[in-house]
C-alpha cells in the first residue's frame, strides 16, 4: 500500500485510541469531534481513491451487504426528519442520529479499506486492549485510592465502582469486555498449534512465554479482568463469562481440535481470574448484587416496560431516531420519576425510535458478521484469522445479552469498538492471505498454508 494507505491507517488507529477517552464520547462535544475525525479521513482515502493512488480494498467490494445494512440505518433517520411523512418530536436529534449512523458506516468501510494484513489487524486488537488497559488502570486506581474523578471531573455518581474516564460503570464494563474479547483472540492466536515434540522444545517455550509478548498480554488480561470486577456490573461480568466459556466451547468444536494450550488457557481465564483477582478485588460484591437485586426493584427495567407501550404504537416507522426521551413522558406510569433519556434496553429504545423498518437492517448487519466470524473459523487456515472469529462471535454473545438491560449501543466509544470488531469479521473471512515463498529447492511440504 501507498505511504498515503500507512499514514490513513495510523489515523484510524488514532481514532481507536482516542474514542473512549473523553466520557465514551458519550457527550455533545466529544460525540461531534470523533465523527468529525471519522468523516476526515473518509474523505481524504476517497480522495486517494478518485485520483488513483489508492485502490479499494477486494474485501471491502465483497463485503458490500453489511456496508449496506450499516447505510440504510441513517438514510431512514433522514426520512424520518420529514414531518409530512412521519411525525417526529424532535428533527433535531434526528439529524443527529443520521449523521452519528453514517459515521459508523464510514468507520466500517475504513476498517475494510485499510486493514489489509495480519499486522494491520494485529495493530488495530493491539489499540483496542491498550485502551482497555488504560481504562482498567485508571478507574481500578480511582476506585481503590478513593480519588474518585473521570475525565476531568469529580464523579458524582457510581461512587466506589471503576468508571474509568466513561460516565456510568455499565459502559466501562461493556467496553472492557469488547477489548478482552480482541486481547484473548490475539493469545489464541499465538499460541502453539502443535504440542512439544521433546523436553528441549517444551522449555524453549516456557521461556518465550515468560519473557516474551504473550506473559505482557496475559498481564493486560488480568488488569481488565480487575477493571471489570471493579465495576460491579452485575451483567457486565455475566456477559463476559457466559460469552467466553459458550464460545469457547463452540470454537472447539468448528476448528476440530481439543488443544491442551486451549484447554489451560480458557481453564487459567475462569479460574485464576475468576477466584483469585475476583476475591482480591472484590468479586464477592458483584455476586452480592446479584443475589439481592430482583427484577422488580429495577426502576429501569419498568422503563423498558412502559417503552413497549410505544413500541406498540409505533411498531413499523418508529417514533423517530433520538426521540425516545421526549416521547416516553406521555408513556411513562407514575411510578416512574425522574428524566430518562434511554429505555436502558437497546432492543425496545432502537424499536420505538427506528421501528421495524430501521431495526431489520441493524439485525442483518450483526447477523450477517456473526455468520461470517463462524465461517473464518471454520474454513481458514490461519490460527489468527481463527481467533479473530472467536472474538467476534465471544462480542455477538456480549451485545445479545447486554442490549437487554442497557445502552452501550447508544454509547459511541462501544459502538464504535463492537462495529470495528464486525468489520474484523470479514477481514478475516475475505482477506486472502499472503503465499508462502518456496525456496528452489524443497523435498518436503510443511503443511498449510495461512
């Protein structure tokens, strides 16, 4: 690729990092300058591309489906700002959805367009944990020192429970377990695919293993696993370890190989992560918070119910794209108080607002990069194209069942992170990977290719 392709790539990388830091990007501000860098780069690879020094990507041509699905999103947004069609409370927050949808759309494209190697991918997984490891480093600190401050502000709110630099602690958890999914799939990746032939070869790799990269990233799993139980997130961490041990399983069985390193691997995650940092740190009390929390003690989960009510009404068009809070007054029981901007349930909030019609395309988009992540790691050969489709499959598993009781959907820096882990999905699947250099003289095979 171009040096103009190398320096895009850098950008993107830029725009990884730089998501979560300032409140998840979860505020007006920070929200209108990550798309602002979004459509930048969009633009300037555009411009690359109509002049002819940069060629589209042959995955992003054959991933034109998911593209699609992502696009259609912000173009019903738009219909939906046209008050002789649909009745919209608020056009404004509508326009704002589109943009903030055709953002996410650009990013797709560009995660296609860019991350066009292994290294590439590697460096993309790489940024997200890294981000991950600064979010777990800094909210476990502020949590355990007492200091208590986000992004430059004193919390007022989720006092005790790592927040890191995101407003609410659910939101931190959901993208900790987004960059635990990439962190694990990188080790799954580098592992060996074949056991020790002798002693000699056995302890060569203990070795590498502790003074090599993968004790640093096994470390960089501990510390999101701290920041996680530090949050207390009750689904947070259900999430995590129901999409780990079901995918885990599941990953078994398509690669057809039951591997001692996988086995100790996904063994070392449950158990010494689980008892040993989780007692250290707290683990108790979020199983504390589920053991006394009921269903019927969650005003939020009466919000989700009361939002169905407009989701009835509005089934087909919805209400439009950001009016959820100024519609679900009329909607509301008088046992709700307060000033709810979300459903804290993306299925009903994405419903009443989008309606079927704009809520289809999004199913078919995480539908369709499901299906391909299995596909990867069914038919490619290589052990990193086959990790990347457990990560994105172990992230499928977190949204079905975090979407249920919140909004890390309506939250930009999460969206963000889970569509660049969709678009790994087909990077995985459609990448076509380099050949092999044959020396000139070769008496045997040494097996697959990647």
């Amino acid at each position: 690729m171009s040096d103009s392709g190398r320096y895009f790539h850098y950008f993107l990388l830029f725009i990884v990092v730089w998501a979560p830091l300032p409140m998840g990007s979860n505020a007006p501000w920070p929200l209108w300058f990550l798309n602002g860098l979004i459509f930048s780069l969009s633009f300037a690879c555009l411009v690359q591309v109509l002049r002819g020094r940069l060629d589209v990507s042959p995955v992003l041509r054959q991933a034109w489906f998911p593209l699609l699905c992502l696009l259609l999103v912000p173009l019903w947004a738009f219909v939906q700002t046209f008050p002789t069609s649909f009745q919209t409370a608020d056009p404004w927050a509508a326009h704002t959805r589109m943009l903030q949808g055709l953002a996410y759309a650009c990013f797709f494209a560009l995660v296609l367009q860019l991350v066009d190697s292994k290294k590439r991918i590697r460096m993309l997984c790489f940024a997200v944990v890294l981000g991950g490891v600064f979010q777990a480093a800094y909210g476990g600190f502020m949590t355990l020192s007492g200091l208590e401050y986000g992004f430059f502000y004193k919390k007022g709110a989720y006092i005790g429970m790592a927040t890191g630099t995101f407003i609410a602690r659910p939101h931190l958890a959901g993208y900790l377990v987004l960059a635990l999914a990439l962190g694990i799939g990188l080790l799954l990746a580098d592992m060996e695919k074949y056991p020790a032939n002798n002693w000699r070869e056995f302890w060569r790799r203990v070795v590498n293993t502790v003074l090599g990269p993968k004790l640093r990233l096994r470390l960089f799993l501990a510390i999101m696993v701290i920041g996680l139980v530090l949050t207390r997130s009750r689904m947070g961490n259900a999430a995590f370890f129901t999409a780990l041990v079901s995918m885990g399983f599941l990953s078994l069985y398509l690669q057809h190989r039951l591997t001692r390193n996988a086995l100790l691997l996904f063994g070392s995650l449950l158990v010494i992560d689980a008892l040993i940092i989780g007692n250290w740190f707290g683990f108790e009390k979020v199983v504390d918070r589920l053991e006394v929390t009921s269903l019927a003690s969650e005003q939020r989960d009466d919000v989700s119910v009361y939002a169905l009510e407009m989701v009835k009404d509005h089934w087909l068009n919805g209400v439009g794209a950001g009016s959820f809070y100024s519609n679900f007054p009329r909607y509301k029981g008088s046992d709700i108080g307060g000033y709810w901007d979300h459903a804290h349930n993306d299925y009903v909030e994405l419903l009443a607002e989008y309606g079927v019609i704009g809520f289809i395309p999004l199913a078919l988009f995480v539908i369709s990069s499901a299906f391909a992540a299995l596909l990867a790691q069914r038919r490619r050969r290589s052990r990193l194209f086959k990790a990347m489709g457990f990560s994105v499959s172990m992230a499928v598993v977190w949204l079905l069942m975090s979407s249920s009781v919140d909004f890390n959907m309506h939250v930009p820096a999460n969206a963000l992170t889970f569509i660049l882990i969709m678009a790994l999905s087909w990077v995985s699947l459609l990448l076509k990977a380099p050949q092999p250099k044959h020396r000139r003289r070769t008496y045997y095979s040494t097996g697959s290719i990647a």
